[in-house]
C-alpha cells in the first residue's frame, strides 16, 4: 500500500442500469483518516456510489483507486483483502448465531485457515483475541454470547460495524448506520465512530443531517447522480442550494 496516493480516487465514474444513469461522471478524492459525508435525496445514487466502491456493481466507465492501485475491475473480495469495508443499510448479520460467532466468523474470513464451530477456540487463540478486542471496544463484551436475533435494532448496527472493522480496514464504508436508531442508540452509536482509529478513512451515508455534518469534515452532495457540490461542511452549510433544496431546511444544519 503506498501511502503518499490519497485512500480513494475515483475518476468520471458511471454507472447505467438499462437506459438509466444512475451514477453520472462522478469524481471525489478521499485522503487517509479523512471523515467524509456523502449526502442527498433519495435516489441520488448514494448507496449506488457504495456499491461501486465496494465492488458490490461494475462502472460502466471510470476508474476507481486504492492508494494509487487500479481496482475498478477487482471483485468486492478482494477489494476487502486490500483494505476496503462497509456496513449495509440493512444488517446483514447471522441472526441464530451469538454476537462473538458472527464476529469470529468475520474474523475468520479473513484469515487463511479453515474455522469450523466444532473445534475448540483454543485452537483459534489469536482470532479469538482479535474477536474478544472488537467485543470490547464496540461495547458488546456483555453481550458475547447472547444470539442475535434477541439484540435491540441499536446493538445489532453497532454488531454490524465490528464486524466491518475485522480485518482492520483503511477505508471504511458506512450506509445510514443511524437508520431506525432511537435518538439513545443515535448518540450511542456516534460516540462508537468518534472512536474509530484516526488513520482509518470513513465514508458515510447519513440522512440525519445533524449527525453527518458533526461527523464529517468534507461533504460531498449528490443529485441524480451527479456531484452537486463538494467542500469543508462549512462551505456545505453555507450553500443556499444545498439548505433550500436537498436539505429541506430554511437555515443550516447546526
């Protein structure tokens, strides 16, 4: 990994779906540790835009790059061996497995040996120290071996980004990880990503204005596939567009 290229650059990137653009020539820069909000409307290609980055679809034109490493045509896999994670707007946990198997499994995906729940865990001591840190640094230790499925909708988002921190990524991805919090989970979770290792570059998708303007540093506003405005939050703030238009507020995000 070459750290003197930014983390991302993507280059006139585009995506069709049939006739449709979904996705229109769009160019964002994101540096190493930088904390950056991708924002808009509805069906302005936001979770699209992810799904290219992740590898999750395939531009149709443009090029995408990993500290400097070309990887438009690489599958979502590998993409996420080189460093690249995120989390979905709707979890995509094992709902009957407990909170330490899903986030041991995840650990193990990236690990070249085989795991099986049928041996024992001394077998796997480093990964079950790497699971054992993330429990604890997510706020989850307690909650080890409760399943799933038994957790509140706030527990789960904040299972969700452990496991996308498994493999220690330098780009994480997060889709909307406030979405059906109540106004507790919200401030839970956003204590839980102030948190996140500085080094790492955070994307977020979030509609909750107030949270990804005191995220982020950098925003960038989508419409209709296109980059409408990019800039500090201040300048984000300070468009008149942006307020009247795609935030439906008669003054600024606070």
């Amino acid at each position: 990994m070459d750290c003197s290229h930014p983390c991302l650059v993507l280059e006139n990137v585009s995506r069709d779906f049939g006739g449709l653009r979904a996705v229109d020539s769009v160019n964002l820069t994101i540096q190493p540790g930088e904390r950056h909000a991708l924002i808009g409307p509805n069906g302005a290609g936001k979770t699209t835009l992810f799904n290219l980055i992740s590898g999750e679809l395939r531009a149709t034109d443009g090029t995408i790059s990993f500290f400097g490493a070309d990887v438009t045509r690489l599958a979502p896999d590998r993409r996420a061996a080189r460093g690249i994670a995120r989390t979905f707007q709707i979890t995509k946990l094992f709902p009957n497995l407990t909170v330490l198997e899903n986030v041991l499994l995840a650990c193990e995906a990236l690990d070249r040996r085989k795991f099986t729940m049928h041996r024992p865990l001394a077998s796997y001591r480093d990964l079950a120290q790497k699971a054992a840190n993330l429990l604890e640094a997510f706020g989850l230790a307690q909650l080890r071996q409760e399943l799933v499925r038994n957790l509140s909708h706030g527990d789960q988002r904040k299972v969700d980004v452990a496991l996308s921190m498994a493999g220690r990524p330098q780009l994480l991805l997060l889709d909307e990880p406030m979405a059906g919090l109540s106004p507790g989970e919200s401030h839970s979770m956003h204590e839980l990503l102030e948190k996140l290792d500085s080094t790492i570059a955070v994307l977020l998708i979030e509609h909750d204005m107030d949270v990804a303007f005191a995220f982020a540093e950098k925003i960038t506003v989508l419409s209709q596939g296109r980059v409408l405005t990019e800039g500090h939050k201040d300048e984000v703030r300070a468009s008149r567009t942006v307020q009247q238009i795609y935030l439906g507020a008669e003054e600024p995000p606070c």
